[in-house]
C-alpha cells in the first residue's frame, strides 16, 4: 500500500486563498509525521496523509483539476519511508 504526503508549505498557502483546498485537506486525515520529500531542499517538508487510498486519489483528481504539480506538491512512496515521487 502506498503512502501519500502534501508539501507544507504549499498546503499552508492554498489553505489561506483557497477554501476548498482547506476543506479537501481537513485535519481529519493529516498525520504529525513529517518527511523530507524533496532532498535537502528548504521547502521539501511533507505531512503524511492518513486515510484509504481511494479517498486520497479523489482528493488528488479535484486538486489537480485546479492547480498543477507546481502549485500544490503531493508525493507517493511505497514503502513511506523515502522514494518520494510527485503526483
């Protein structure tokens, strides 16, 4: 099963413009666990996703609808432990 992460501080700023970005990444499926996404870049930061995967790809299909994947960064591992890719 695979994990998904949203970057911080891309989830922070869409959250403050956008209200269905807020409603869409509600606290509800957020984690604590953070993970260094993207190597040792600043704004690598990511918050593990904590819901089914099916939940999650629709969360993705209504977000990329809107903003592309420079603009609102989700990532994929497999093993959750490192292998982030952008999806």
């Amino acid at each position: 099963m695979a994990t998904y992460a949203v970057n911080v501080c891309d989830l922070s700023t869409l959250q403050q413009r956008d209200f269905i970005a807020s409603l869409l990444f509600s606290v509800e499926i957020l984690t604590s666990d953070v993970v260094d996404a993207e190597g040792n870049r600043m704004d690598g930061s990511a918050i593990i996703l904590s819901c089914e995967n099916t939940r999650i790809e629709a969360i993705i299909q209504i977000i990329r609808k809107k903003y592309s994947k420079n603009i609102m960064r989700i990532y994929r591992s497999e093993t959750g432990k490192g292998g982030w890719k952008r999806v």
